[in-house]
C-alpha cells in the first residue's frame, strides 16, 4: 500500500489549505463497524461551506446506527480544531452513502484515507455513488502511529494496566517503546 497520498493529504491538513474536505476524515471499514474521525477545524477554510461540520455536530445519532461518542472527542491546538469520532454498522453502509447523498455532504470530499478491508470491498461504491476515492492504508501501521500521536499529545490517554492491584499506570511518550500491541476486531492483530 501506498502510504504517499495519505501523507500529502496529512500535509495539506495542517495547513488547512486543500480544497478537500476528505483531508479533515479518517476511515476504518471493517467486517462489522465503519469507523470514522473527523476533524473540525477552527478556522473554516475558504473553500468550505460548514456543511459537513454542521451536520455532524447537530447530533449524536445519525440513521438506524451511526453514533457520535462525543465523550471521546477532544481539541489539538497543533493542528487547529477539535476531533470527532463516529461509527455504524458496516452492514448499513449502502444507508450511510444515500443518507450522505441526500445531504450533500460529499460535495467537497474527493478522497479518504481507510483501513481495513472494506477499502477495497467498497471503493466502487464510494467512487460511482459519491465520486469519492477510497485511499487503502495500512490499517496496523496507522493504529501504531495514532497510538504514539495520542500518547505525545493527549495526557493520561495511553496506559498499562497492572492486573494485580487494578491500577493505570499513565505512559510518557518516553516509555511508550517498545511495546506488544493486540489489535482485536473482527479479526486479531499482533505487533
């Protein structure tokens, strides 16, 4: 898999210039949710309508079974907005596209980073329905960098657990490798 595209897209991200709501997304398509991060920026870029913004913050829930954890998003001063995570049933995917057709909201999106296999399973999906090109990443590879990400910038975020007395003991990004990571989905990862 490449991973340049995503890194341009990364890059363009930060500077909030591309012309591409897709740069603000990250997707995980996998066997039973579709897993999805925005970022809502601070300031909105030019060539944004506020659109996507608005309807994802408007609610919590979103069709039969998209769900907004609002407990789980958080501010990056670095890159300049807040972040947002979602998710859905995998099997409502075909809903998630109409309801997102019906909205408009793929207007500005041209491609979207995503793990997991339904990148692949659904990239003509995406193309024909939305016009939107699914870029395949390494779904371990992004779960190892996001950890360290999280661990660099959100306090008390990554942790060990001790079994034994049931206490987190909180990593500094010093003390984060190595480590052993179990990845479990709808399959099972180790690295």
């Amino acid at each position: 898999l490449n991973p340049t595209p995503c890194r341009a897209m990364a890059a363009d991200l930060q500077k909030h210039s591309a012309a591409d709501a897709g740069s603000l997304f990250g997707m995980d398509i996998g066997g039973t949710l579709v897993k999805l991060v925005f970022l809502e920026p601070k300031g909105r870029p030019e060539w944004c309508d506020g659109r996507i913004t608005n309807t994802i913050t408007a609610s919590e829930k979103y069709g039969y079974t998209g769900i907004r954890d609002s407990c789980l998003s958080f501010e990056d001063e670095e890159l300049g907005g807040k972040f947002h995570f979602m998710y859905f049933e995998s099997s409502r995917i075909e809903g998630a596209i109409e309801w997102i057709m019906e909205r408009d909201l793929h207007k500005n999106i041209k491609r979207i980073c995503t793990a997991g296999g339904g990148a692949h399973k659904y990239a003509s999906l995406f193309r024909e329905k939305l016009g939107i090109e699914l870029v395949p990443i390494d779904e371990l590879a992004v779960v190892v960098n996001g950890i360290s990400w999280m661990a660099e910038r959100v306090k008390q975020e990554v942790y060990c657990l001790d079994v034994e007395q049931s206490q987190r003991h909180y990593l500094e990004p010093a003390s984060l490798f190595p480590f052993l990571l179990v990845n479990v989905g709808s399959g099972v990862s180790i690295v």
